[in-house]
C-alpha cells in the first residue's frame, strides 16, 4: 500500500485528496504548442526548390499544366517538396481510385518518378491549382509545417513533464553534498534490466529512483503503466532503493481509484507538487 504515513498523511483518503486537489492542469510549456526551430529547419532544406515553385504562381491558369510538367522534368528536386505542400511527409502516398477499384502508389521521389503520374496527382488533389491562388509558397509552407509538428505535441509533452521532474530533482540536491542524478540510467541492480527516468545517487550509490509520467485524459494506457510499476515494486524491494512514481495531470480525475488500486503494491506515489514539498524529507533521511 502507498506509504502515506511516511509521506505525512493521516490516511489514505487524506492521501488521494491532496494528490488530487494538487494536480497540474497541464504541462504544456509555451514551448509545447510549436518548435519553431524544427519548423524554420525543415524549410531551409527547400528554399531553392521553393523559389522554383514559386515561379507558377505567376503563371496564366490555362499555361499552369505545360509549366508545371516543365518544371518538374527540368528541376526534379522539386519533386520530393510536392507531397509538403499537402501536409504529407512521404515521398510514396497511396491513392485509391474509385472508378477503377484499385490502388497504387505515386513516388515523389527525386528519381524514377512517373511525370504523368505526378501532374494528374497534382491536378486532381488540387495542388496544382493552389500555385494561382497563394502568393508566396515559402509563407503557405510555415503553416503546412506548423500544422505537421502538432502532431509531435504528444512526445514533447511526455518529455516536458520529465524535464521538469527533472530540473526539480537537481535543484533539490543542489548544496547537497556527494549527490548527484543520472538520467536514463540503465545500471541499476535489479533483477530486470529497466533504464529508469531518473536515479538519484548519494556517494556514487543508486538511492531513489523515479519514473515520470504525465496524463491529460484517461484511458487504457494509465492503468497498464500502473500495474507495470507495481509488478517493478516487487524486483525493487529486494534491495535497499527507494522507488517514486511522479505521475500528474488531470487524466487522473477519473481514474483515481485505478491508481490506488495500483497503489496497493507501490509505496511511493506522488505529484509534482507533492515531489516538490516531500522530496527534501526523502533525502534527509537517505
């Protein structure tokens, strides 16, 4: 059962009240929502088949297609770019032709690509026509880009919260003396091999260790972390470590009973907020 007299709690429920009263709302940084970098860094590959492109948007509607094919048999490293410009990162996308009952896939790439096969593509998605109707390919790009790294937000926020953990952890055992953490450490003793978020050392000795996770919804995935560290629970109290589970967000809301159910079999379950006001006691005592 979680160790809530250790921690400084009458009772379980006086636990699960503050870990849920404390929760955070989100761990979305302001550098969550765009990595302006990646953005700027994709783009900067392209500027000279960007500038090629560009050139169709002065281009007669009815001339769009001659241009078009010339441009990409005379300057075929524009060819890959294509599928961006529809928020598509292969450079071989399938198409399913209804009329036909069949599909196939269309390369994009610099070599052997299929002229035809790449205008009628271009036309029918609406590609082609869109050089007629935008002004600057390079600025349309930055939002194709923008729109793409959305979908790293899922990674980056499960690496936010941990860099979070993280940075706490270090300013915690700042002044203190012959600590030190290691991330991603995959030298601890037990009897699994287990790369763990975090390990705090005391004299170059593996003292408290730490897996950090953050949810915003609920879902399957919580539940099965929860039992997988209580299966960990187990291979850790063969030895002399202390093992905390920092999880957050408000996934937990509603999940709350499932977590202390998990809970039955580890000892240390704790939040953000929770690490930041207990940990000092964890390591006074180490």
């Amino acid at each position: 059962m979680v160790k809530y007299n250790k921690m400084g709690y009458s009772s379980l429920d006086e636990f699960s009240n503050n870990f849920l009263d404390t929760l955070l709302e989100s761990n979305h940084t302001y550098e969550f929502y765009v990595n302006w970098d990646k953005v700027y860094d994709n783009l900067k590959k392209h500027l000279v088949e960007i500038s090629i492109l560009n050139s169709l948007n002065k281009v007669q509607p009815e001339k769009l297609e001659i241009e078009f094919r010339k441009i990409i048999n005379d300057y075929t490293e524009v060819v890959p770019l294509l599928p961006l410009i529809l928020a598509i990162r292969n450079k071989k996308v399938p198409v399913f032709n209804i009329q036909s009952k069949s599909s196939k896939i269309i390369n994009f790439s610099k070599k052997g690509f299929n002229t035809d096969e790449i205008v009628e593509f271009s036309l029918k998605t609406g590609l082609l026509n869109l050089f007629n109707n935008i002004d600057d390919l390079y600025s349309y790009l930055v939002g194709t880009e923008v729109g793409l790294d959305t979908n790293a937000r899922k990674n980056r926020s499960g690496h936010i919260f941990e860099d979070a953990v993280g940075t706490l952890l270090q300013e915690k055992i700042t002044n203190r003396e012959g600590f030190n953490i290691v991330k991603e450490d995959i030298n601890v003793d037990i009897e699994r091999n287990k790369r763990f978020d975090y390990v705090i050392y005391k004299n170059n000795v593996p003292r408290i260790v730490f897996e950090c996770n953050f949810y915003n919804s609920t879902g399957s995935k919580p539940i099965e972390v929860a039992h997988a560290y209580a299966n960990l629970q187990e291979d850790i109290d063969k030895t002399n470590l202390i093992f905390i589970w920092v999880t957050d967000g408000f996934g937990w809301k509603k999940m709350i009973s499932s977590l202390l159910n998990a809970g039955e079999n580890i000892d240390y379950i704790l939040n953000y907020q929770m690490l930041n006001k207990l940990l000092d006691d964890f390591l006074d005592n180490l």
